[in-house]
C-alpha cells in the first residue's frame, strides 16, 4: 500500500504508480533487502512524479505486506540462480535450488 501526498497523485494514476513500484524490482534493479527495495520503490514513485513536473510537495510511504515480500524473495532468488548459471557455479545453483527445511 502507498500513501501519498497531492504531489504525487495530481500527476499519477493509481496505475503509474503502481508500475513504477514494480518498475523499482526488476531483476537488474535488485537491492540485498526488503527494506532496501521498499525505499528504491519510493524513490521511483517521486522521480516518476517529478518528471511529469508535479510542482506541490510529493511524499510517498510504501506500506509492505507479505505479497511483495514474497515476490521480491521470488525475483532474488531468480536473479542468484541465474548469475550461479552464467559463472557456471553448479554448486551454487543447486543449493538455491534445495527447499527450504
């Protein structure tokens, strides 16, 4: 859930906003955590709102639950697994495969 000011939705769809949060994890993107990744979605959101000249206070919080933990885990995951391919690190990348105990 993100909350912001004017500044943000005088010049952005709740849709822009949205792409832009999920703009901020695509793979080549990726921060180390959740925290991280949460104020990069943030960031995203008011740069996206500066470039379509919003001229009042622009401030964004970024509310994470669960689904957005889960799918950032996902696309880490996917990014490790394919780095471990392309080095050829077979051990790496059948230790990301294991599940979890």
């Amino acid at each position: 859930m993100l909350i912001g000011s004017d500044g943000v939705f005088d010049k952005l769809s709740n849709k822009e906003v949205v792409k832009a949060v999920f703009r901020s994890i695509e793979e080549d993107k990726l921060e180390k955590t959740v925290h991280e990744q949460s104020g990069k979605a943030v960031e995203e959101v008011i740069k996206t709102a500066l470039r379509e000249k919003s001229v009042d206070n622009v401030t964004a919080i970024l509310i994470v639950f669960k689904s957005f933990k889960q799918l950032f885990k996902e696309k880490l995951l996917a990014a490790k697994m394919t780095e471990s391919m392309l080095i050829g690190d077979i051990a790496g990348f059948n230790k990301l495969c294991k599940p979890e105990h």
